[in-house]
C-alpha cells in the first residue's frame, strides 16, 4: 500500500526530501537561540556587559533569520510536497478509472469512487503535510534539546527524561482509549449525515404522510446518540490537557527547587536554569505534536487503503495486440455464448445463446425483470467479455477489435443514462465531437427531439444541468438516442430507452429509424410488447435463455410466455384490436 | 481531534456581515449554554491567573530566592520551600480548572452541534417543496456536514483558545508595565510590526484559500458527474477528453492549495523569529537604559521582562492562528442561518379532520377511529362549529399554477370529482399529469383558482389534516432506512403487527416479503436498494393502504417493471382504490377503462374528458393515445 502511494510522489520528491531538511534546521536554530538568550541574561545583562548583549543580539537575530529562511522554506516545500502529492494521487486514481472496465466499475459504487476521489485525498494530504512537517521535527526536536539538557547539567536533564517516559505512557493509554471511542462515534456520525440525505430525497413521502415531527423525533434521539459517544470520546481527549500540564508544572518546580540548590552550590549558573526551563516546554510540547501525528495518521490509514485500492485495480478489459479498426457490417452473431458477471464463472447470467441477426434489422428483446436483456446486449460492444463462447460483429470475434472503434460503431443507450452539464449541442457532440450543428438538428429529428428542443428558449444551446435534471425523464431518453445516433453507428442498441416517451412518439422514432438508417442494425429492449411488434424479429428472454425467437405473428402462435405478456399488456382491452 | 473531514468545502462566498454572524452565533450559543460559558470564562481567568503565577515564582525564583543564597554563607533554603509549595498550590488550582473547564467546553460543543442539527432538521422539515427542488442536496447535505464542522473548530478550539490568549495578554501586559514603560513600549512595536506582518500573510492566504474552495468545488462537482456516468463514458469512449478536462481542473486546484497552504504554513515560523528579534531588541534598549541607570530599570527586572517578552508572543501567535478558522467558522454560520432563515411552508389553515359517528342523524366528533370523517369547520366570523363529511369531493376551479410566476404550467384547469370516484389523467410526458396531483395537497400552491374539497376552499385546511386525508403512491418510491415493518408502519405509526401484515396482503407483498431474510423483520438500507424496483412499489402501496386514507392519489409507475410484476402490482392498486375516490396518473389501458372520468392532459390545459367510451367516440387526442397498448407515462 505504501508502496503504492508513494509511487505518486514523483516530481515532488525533491520537495517531499527538502522540507524535512528544512524542518529540521529550524529546530537546530531554535535549540541555539535560548542558549543565546541564556547568554544575553548571564554574561550580558547580570554582569552588565552591554557589548556582549551587541554581539550575541547581532547573532541571535541571524539566527532568528536563517531560522525564518528555513521556516519559510519548509512551509513553501511542505505545502508544494503536500498538494503536489494530492493532485498526483487525485490524478492517477482519475486516469486509472477512466481504464476500468464495465465489471471494474461495478466493483466500486459510484459514490465510494467520489468519496476515494474527494474526502480521501484531502485526509492524505493533510496527513502527508503534517508527516513531512512534524513527524521528523518533533522528535528530532525533542531529542535536541533533551541532549542540550543534558549538556547543561545531567542531574537536572533527567527530570525531565523521568517526566518524559511518564507522560508518553499515559498519553498512550489516553489516545488509545479515546480512538476506540472515535471509531465507534465516525460511523454513527455517517449514519445520522445518511439519514439526513434520505429525508432531503424523500421529503415528498415525509410530507404526503405528515411524518415531519416523526422524522424529526427520529433525528433528535439520533443526534443525541452522537452527542453521548462524542462526549465519551472527547472527555478522554480532554484529560490530555492537565496532564500535560501537571507534568510541565511538575518539572519546572522540580527543577526550580533542585537548580536553586545547584545555585547556591557553584553548580550552575542562573542563565543555565532559564535555558533548563525553555527546554522544559520544548521536550513536552514535541511529545504531544508525536501523539498529536500518530492520531492523525492512524485515522488517514483507511483513506490511504480505499485510495490504493483503486490505484491498484487493473482494467480486465485489454485491447487486442493487433487490433482490427474497422467494422465491416452490422451483422451480429452470437456461437455458444455463456456469460456470468463473476470471473470464476459462477452464477452464469447467460446460457447457450446463439443467434445470427443479420446487418439492417431491426430485432426487439422481450423479458421479464432479470431475464439477462441488458446482459445480452452489453456483450455486442465488449462492455463484458463472455465466460466461454463468442460474439461476433461483421463475422469477427470482437476481442479482436479496437475497443474504442468497435463502441463507435456499435452505439449503445444505456438503460441508466445520463447527461452531463453543458449546452445540449455539447451533450449530443459527446456522440461525434466533430459533428455539425445541422447534423445535430438531423439526430434529433430521427429521435423525435427536435420538437421540444426547438421550443426551448435557447434550442439548441440550452444549458444542461447536471444530471440532466432540468428535462423530463422522456426528454433525456430522446436526447440520449440522438447522441447515440451522431456515431452514426453500424448497430444501435436500445437498451428500454423509450420507457418514458409517450408510445405515439415511441412509434414515431422506430418509424424514423426504419426509413431514415435502414442498414444499421436496431436491437430494441422493451417492457412494451407495442415497441417491438413490428420488429423483423423478436428475441424473447427468460432466466439467461433465449424463450422463443421469431416474428411477432410467429411467437404469439407458438409461445406461451409471449401471448401471456401480450395478453396482459392488452388484458381489459378486447376491444383493443378493433380501436386501430 | 479532527472531526471527519469532508470533500466537499464550503464554497467560497464573501459573507455580506460577519459581524451580524458573528452576534447571530454566540447568541444562539448562549440560548442554551450562556451559564456554561460565563463559568468557563471564570475558570479560564483562574486558570491563567495561576500560570502567571507561576511565570512571576521564576522571575523571583532567581532575584529574591537564589541571588540572597549566594551571598550568605549559610543558605536557608526553607523560604524557598514553603514558595515552592505555595506555587504548587497555585498550579494545581490552574491544573483543575483548565480540566473543568475543557471538560464544559466539550459538553457546549457537541451541545451545540446536536442543537444545530436538531434545529436545522426540523426547521428543514417545514420548508416547503419548493425549496427541495430548488436547492441541490448536496448543497443542503453540505449544510449538515461542513458547515456544522466549521462551528465544532470554532467553538471547541478558537473561542477558549482567543479567551485564553486575550487574557493571557492583558496580564502579561500588566506585568510589563508595571516593570518597565520604555521596554513596553518597545515590545508593543515589535507586535504591532508582528501583527501587520500576519494580517497580510493571513489576507493573502485566505484569498488563495478562497480561491482554493471555488477549485475544490469545480475538481468535486467534475468528478461527482463523471463517476455517475461513467459507464456513458465509456460507451462513447470519451477517457480522453475526460483525462484532459481532469487534468487542467486538478492542476489548478494545485496551485491554489499550494500557495494557501505556502501562505498559511510560514505565518507560525514569521511570528517565532520576530518574537525572537522582538527579544533582541528589547534585551539591547534594555541593557542600555538599565546600565545607563536612567529609567531606575534593575537588571533582574529586565531579565523578568524578557520573560514576558516571550510570554506576550505566544498568544499572539496562537490567535493570529485561530483566524482562519474563524473567518471559515462564519461562512459556515452564515449558510446555516440562511436555511434556518427560509420561509416555512405557509399553513393558515384552520379547518381539521376528526372522526365522527352519527348520532340522530346528527355528525358528532369521536376519539376514537370510527371510519368515518368530517371537517371541523369552525367559522371565524361567529366561531360556530360545522361539521362536514369527508366524501372526496374536489373541485379545481380555474387554476391557474406554475412553479415559478413567470412560467405558468397549468391553465385554467376545471375538474370535479364525485366521491368514490376514479379519475384518470393521461396525456404525454409533462403534459402535467404529476403537477395537478401536487395541488391537492397543496405541495405547491397555485396561482389563480380555487381548490375545494368537499365544498372547503383547500386553503383553509390545515395542511398535516389535508395530507392525513389523502393517501399518495408516488412514481419514483423512497423507503427508509429500517425494517420493512418500519416502513409500511410509516402510513400509521400505531398500527399492530396484524395490520401491517393485512396491509402487505393487500397490495400482494406479502408474498415477497416472506420470502426476504428476516421476512418483515429485514432491514432496508439506502431507499431500499436490495429490492427490485416492483417490490419498493409494492411496499409503498402497503404502506398508503394501513394508513387507509378516504382519497387516493396514485402515481402509477410501470414503465420499469416487467409485464408479470406489473400485473402484481397493479392487482395491489386497484384492491386500495375499491370505494375510495382516486385521482390516478395512469398508464395502463385496465386503469383508465374503469375510470369514471378520464382526464386529457396536453401542455397543461384538459383538452378532453370523459369516460372511456365517450372519449373513444370522439375521436380525439385520447383516441390518438391507443396507438399502443398502453398509455404514455
């Protein structure tokens, strides 16, 4: 996992080496100059030597400059190291997903690929700042002046490596105690934001009940629940603060008491005890920066597993060695086909297809929730590959295409589909990003889309919102059929992507199609037995496995299934037939 | 301890009045906490008293203990001791009251946490629909998670933490004056300098940082949409494009968080070494007036005020720190206060549902739930009360209606529904079949017209009576997190184990539910996302059947069901519309035969209605809708 992160360091290694350097000369100015300031007091202001207080002031005050240089230089390395890293990772995590395959991305929600992308970066980031900044500081620090404790008087220094050991086992034991309590209050906390998220979605259903003093009783005694466990985990944090007080306090009359003997004894000067006191503060306050890290980082460990998780996923999809670039027809056909969505093979989704569909025709897919339509069709484009069997397009297997050629040429309208923020003219242009206006207006024609595109304020340059959230869920499918169709694809795959339009404009598009692209080839999956009746054949699914196969006159003789789905589509409507 | 830190951040707006803000806060912190804070206030005084204290005990520690020491032959070290113990005293009072009051302060913080969530929920639970579609949820999420958080830094950390350094502050400042006036003067110069220095770095910084939020928000909002479709990228191999467009959004983020953090990381090392000058100077003006013997400065009087001299940087420093979180704080507060500052949903109703029973031909009110409902209507000129049964009798009269006043979606609509009566709307995709459903209820309020039900103008109905009156399947269902129980519960809190489960037989999911895990006892999460879509709608239909209300309003959502399910549930429907009035949206041929009136919708106006027969005589649009075997959603 390190390893993998750390591999997005890159060009920012120089900086991530350089702020630690910088860091630490910082503490090597700040061990010299108490020992100035002691000098200024004991030699300068005690024996009234005004020249030495010159001197050693013209030193400190370089001191305090090369200090502020390389203070400045590790802030400026740090946040450069820090961000640099972030917007590597942030990156990496990007390119790498835009490889991943259909089956990848089911592996990850979307929402957890958001979260790796978003909320995970910003806790490495920080993490990696403060690991640069303060990890090797403070310890070095600590260490530093302990050693210059001991350089001024042992007896005293070990007080304060006494008071050292001390404070880091009851610090360990405090954190520990506390973090178990945050790792039981961050979940909850999730929870409360979630249902907080479904009441904001839901509130129609919150309103039409008048559930509103009920949700908010509910959310009440939630809330209250992470106020318990916060408390419980902060009152541990709290104990922190007078401890490392007492422990301060503690040492400085310890050695108050000790020095003041040394004193009168010869055996330091008074100079030595205030550079002892300054020390004091040092060792104690880097301890607490120690346990300080070692929280943070134990907390960003989960982000840095979520984000190596994604970094280390390989796309299973690859492209052939030699690619074939270019699809010669429209024929499909399916030899032997099984498919299942996990790679051992079990739980096969598909079983034994095999169909010839001949380049031109339109053929309609008809089954029940589960019955592997959408399964089917997403072999044709290679957005899975087959467990065994193949599938063929214009008589070659597709593995043995171009990935990105063999989608151009096989347009698919997903089932989910969606619009991105942008004019409507940049949305369809997803489809051909060369493509004019005029044939932008021609896709929305044969998709029954021009109408209402037109009647809207600024037709063809309307803004989009995200999500596609300011047109009709019938709008967004006749849009998303246009842009399938700016491809100009040798097959087209509807994958129930009318459900929502009106069934006189269904009729219409599928009108269209038949007149206007007569050699692409149509795949139409539908609920509606009307959107694929006329079809040149049906396929009728059931359980993975191809039912029945035929024309609709065909199947409605010889197919049980299909004349039952027929019939209830039609049931209360014997008068059906006589009203065309 | 950090809090969980989100992805998304504020965005950054200038906020118009932060001190308005900033008055708004503390007060409603003070509405709960105000004698919390008055003894935290105390301790924090005690507690810094008692670290001064301690810094006077070294000042004197070498003047007054140790310097007459040396110069007598036999040191008494007693007065030493019993100086040492009276501090000790001094600290361990500092120690426990430090302890107190962090120990308050965390009850205030999350105090005032679970406060705020509790009043932005139930403040939000009243705002009217409108301002659900008007606003994003994530935008509305990001008032829960990142804005609260915004307030937890500043409560917890910068409020004690600037209390604590002010009076830290003005006592060292005392104590400096007391010793020397010149050196004083000298030290406050060096602060004013440090001060100057830090509020630029710290402007510059928080214009990057600002900067850095908008960059944050663009590289988020890029990245929520294209993971949500990125299966559509796929399919129109749009990775590089995507690469690019990322790439160009990242780097700038890049450089703007690198200068926010570059600007925001130096602030601390800037001050430490311009106290250290600040030390230097002031040891040197020092050592000339004390040597020179003008101002009566002692030597161990200046080696005590270049204690203080340290001491008085400290706290600057840590203030100067807690800016940002504050300026952050505020713009976190100011979004919460606009949410809780929006218009609830306008309710001057005033008439009521009760049960009632018949007593000599006479409606009487009962407490008991006797199937049977009127209206309390107690006029308001004469306050005499009326009581009118609910039957179901709603009129819309020439309304009018848009969502916004400049976009009207529904012209003129007149439509009468008997009691016990199905009316069907059908029409084309926004035709605005869903919108006249949203008005009987009134999750939107018209325009023009008038909405009676049963004779009552629907706006002098208290809204909670109308919509219990009322029973509503919508088109796209949301459960809720919890057992399937739980969820058909939610159309009748009290209902018993017995009515829940005759609920789910009504609307046949019985069967599916005993078929779960844990049967009724399974526990749904994200709006049920382990059901098929069929299943969400047969349990929505349970749950609008054990509220058992007189007037149904269904939304028949069959467009992503298969034929067999659909049957299921459309069997479910139509066992809840038996004898109840029922304003369907409806798809299916079956639906809208039986209805006694069906309703043509084109761009918001009725331009048929009718029964089935009737319509199919006349030929019209209606009759042009059966080109398929069902009717457009």
């Amino acid at each position: 996992m390190i390893k993998t992160l750390a591999a997005q360091i890159k060009e920012f290694k120089k900086a991530s080496i350089l702020t630690p350097v910088f860091m630490i000369m910082e503490v090597f100015f700040e061990m010299v100059i108490p020992l100035m300031m002691a000098s200024i007091i004991d030699d300068g202001v005690e024996a009234g030597d005004m020249r030495h207080i010159y001197l050693v002031g013209v030193f400190m005050v370089g001191a305090a400059l090369l200090g502020l240089f390389c203070g400045i230089m590790g802030g400026k390395f740090g946040a450069r190291a820090s961000t640099g890293f972030a917007r590597n990772l942030r990156q990496a995590m990007f390119d790498n997903i835009q490889t991943f395959s259909f089956s990848n991305l089911d592996k990850f929600s979307t929402a957890g690929l958001v979260t790796r992308l978003t909320t995970d970066v910003t806790n490495l980031q920080q993490a990696y700042q403060m690991l640069l900044r303060i990890c090797f500081r403070a310890p070095i620090s600590m260490i530093c002046a302990m050693a210059m404790a001991y350089l001024i008087n042992a007896r005293l220094a070990t007080v304060y490596l006494i008071a050292l050991v001390l404070l880091a086992i009851v610090l360990f034991f405090i954190i520990k105690k506390a973090m178990k309590y945050f790792q039981l209050a961050f979940p909850k906390y999730d929870e409360l934001n979630a249902s907080v998220q479904e009441n904001v979605s839901a509130i129609r259903v919150v309103k039409a009940y008048v559930r509103e003093e009920y949700e908010t009783s509910k959310l009440k005694k939630a809330s209250q629940g992470i106020y318990d466990i916060f408390l419980k985990a902060e009152r541990q944090v709290v104990l922190n603060m007078p401890v490392m007080q007492f422990t301060v306090y503690t040492c400085i009359l310890l050695i108050s008491w000790m020095g003041a003997r040394m004193i009168v004894q010869s055996e330091l000067t008074t100079g030595e005890l205030m550079s002892l006191m300054t020390y004091c503060m040092n060792i104690l306050m880097s301890l607490m920066m120690v346990a300080m890290i070692f929280v943070m980082m134990s907390m960003s460990i989960a982000s840095a597993r979520r984000i190596s998780e994604v970094l280390n996923e390989k796309s299973d999809l690859a492209n052939p060695v030699n690619p074939i670039y270019d699809v010669p027809s429209g024929d499909i056909e399916f030899r032997d086909v099984n498919f299942s969505y996990y790679e051992d093979g079990s739980k096969s989704v598909l079983h034994d297809i095999n169909i010839k569909i001949k380049a031109g025709e339109t053929v309609g897919i008809l089954g029940g929730t589960g019955s592997s339509k959408t399964s089917l069709v997403n072999l044709i484009s290679r957005l899975y590959d087959v467990s065994s069997g193949t599938v063929l397009v214009g008589g070659r297997d597709v593995r043995e295409y171009d990935m990105d050629s063999l989608r151009n040429q096989v347009s698919v309208v997903l089932q989910k589909n969606v619009l991105f923020s942008g004019t409507i003219l940049e949305n369809l242009r997803w489809g051909n990003a060369d493509a004019s206006e005029e044939e932008c207006r021609r896709v929305c024609r044969l998709a029954c889309a021009d109408e209402f595109v037109e009647k809207m304020p600024e037709g063809y340059h309307t803004y989009i919102e995200q999500g596609g959230s300011n047109v009709s869920g019938g709008q967004k499918q006749r849009l998303c059929i246009a842009r399938a169709l700016l491809k100009k694809p040798k097959v087209l795959i509807l994958d129930d992507s009318t459900s929502a339009v009106d069934t006189a404009t269904d009729a219409k598009i599928r009108e269209a199609f038949a007149k206007e692209i007569p050699d692409t080839t149509k795949l139409i999956i539908a609920q509606r037995v009307s959107s694929v009746q006329h079809a040149d054949h049906i396929i009728l699914m059931e359980n993975g496995k191809i039912n029945g196969y035929g024309t609709h006159e065909e199947l409605l003789r010889d197919n049980e299934i299909y004349r039952e789905v027929y019939e209830s589509q039609t049931s209360g409507g014997g008068d059906f037939d006589e009203k065309k | 301890m950090p809090g969980p830190m989100r992805g998304r951040m504020p965005k950054g707006k200038k906020i118009e009045n932060p001190g308005k803000v900033f008055k708004r806060l503390m007060k409603y912190v003070a509405k709960s906490y105000g004698l919390h804070l008055v003894v935290v206030a105390a301790l924090i005084f005690v507690s810094v008293l008692a670290n001064v204290q301690g810094t006077m005990f070294i000042q004197s520690l070498i003047d007054d203990y140790i310097q007459p020491m040396l110069t007598t032959d036999a040191p008494d070290f007693h007065p030493l001791a019993m100086a040492i113990m009276r501090v000790a005293g001094f600290y361990a009072i500092g120690v426990a009251a430090a302890y107190v009051y962090n120990r308050i302060m965390i009850n205030v913080t999350q105090g005032v946490l679970r406060n705020l969530r509790n009043d932005l929920f139930s403040h939000m639970e009243t705002l009217p629909i409108k301002y659900f579609d008007t606003h994003s949820h994530g935008d509305i999420m990001s008032t829960y998670t990142n804005d609260t958080d915004t307030i937890r830094q500043m409560v917890s950390q910068s409020m004690p933490q600037v209390f604590n350094s002010a009076i830290t502050i003005v006592s060292v400042f005392i104590s400096m004056v007391i010793l020397s006036v010149p050196l004083t003067v000298v030290t406050l110069v060096m602060v004013a300098l440090m001060l100057v220095i830090t509020g630029k770095t710290a402007g510059l910084s928080g214009r990057y940082f600002l900067q850095q939020q908008k960059d944050i928000g663009k590289v988020n909002g890029f990245i929520e949409e294209m993971m949500e479709g990125q299966k559509v990228v796929k399919v129109f191999c749009h990775e590089e494009e995507n690469i690019k467009k990322f790439n160009e959004l990242n780097g700038n983020l890049y450089h703007s968080a690198d200068k926010a953090n570059y600007l925001a990381n130096i602030v601390g090392p800037v001050n430490m070494q311009l106290g250290n000058v600040s030390y230097v100077v002031c040891a040197i003006v020092g050592g000339a007036l004390a040597l020179s013997g003008i101002s009566g400065l002692s030597l161990g009087a200046l080696a005590s005020f270049l204690t203080f001299n340290r001491s008085f940087n400290g706290p600057i420093n840590q203030v100067s720190q807690q800016l940002n979180s504050i300026v952050m704080a505020m713009a976190g507060a100011d979004r919460i206060f606009k949410m809780m500052d929006e218009e609830p949903e306008a309710d001057n109703g005033y008439v009521t549902l009760v049960h009632v029973k018949e007593e000599n031909g006479r409606l009487v009110e009962s407490d008991k739930r006797t199937g049977r409902w009127a209206w309390r209507h107690e006029h308001q000129a004469d306050h005499t009360v009326d009581y009118v049964e609910l039957k179901g009798d709603v009129v819309f009269d020439g309304v009018d209606f848009g969502y916004n006043d400049d976009k009207i979606v529904l012209h003129d609509v007149k439509l009468f529904a008997e009691p016990g009566q199905k009316i069907a709307f059908v029409g084309s995709t926004g035709a605005g079949k869903t919108t006249i459903t949203n008005l009987i209820n009134r999750f939107y309020d018209i325009q023009d017209g008038k909405i009676r039900y049963d004779g009552i103008n629907v706006n002098k109905i208290k809204k909670a009576d109308l919509r219990h009156s009322l029973g509503i399947v919508l088109q796209d269902t949301h459960l809720f997190t919890g057992t399937v129980k739980d969820n058909i519960r939610y159309g009748k809190l009290d209902a018993t184990d017995e009515e829940v489960i005759a609920a789910a037989k009504l609307a046949n999911a019985d069967g599916f539910i005993r078929h779960l895990p844990e049967g009724y006892d399974t526990v749904l999460t994200g709006d049920g996302a382990n059901l098929s879509q069929g299943q969400r709608q047969l349990l929505a239909i349970a749950r609008a059947a054990i509220a058992d209300p007189p007037v149904l309003i269904l939304d028949e959502a069959t467009s992503s069901i298969d034929t067999r399910t659909e049957r299921i549930v459309q069997d479910g429907m139509d066992k809840l519309m038996k004898g109840r009035t029922t304003f369907v949206i409806a798809h299916r041929l079956s639906t809208v035969r039986n209805s006694d009136c069906i309703m043509v919708l084109e761009q918001g106006r009725i331009i048929e209605r009718g029964t089935h027969d009737q319509l199919i005589e006349e030929q019209g649009k209606y009759y042009q809708l059966y080109t398929g075997n069902a009717i457009a959603t």
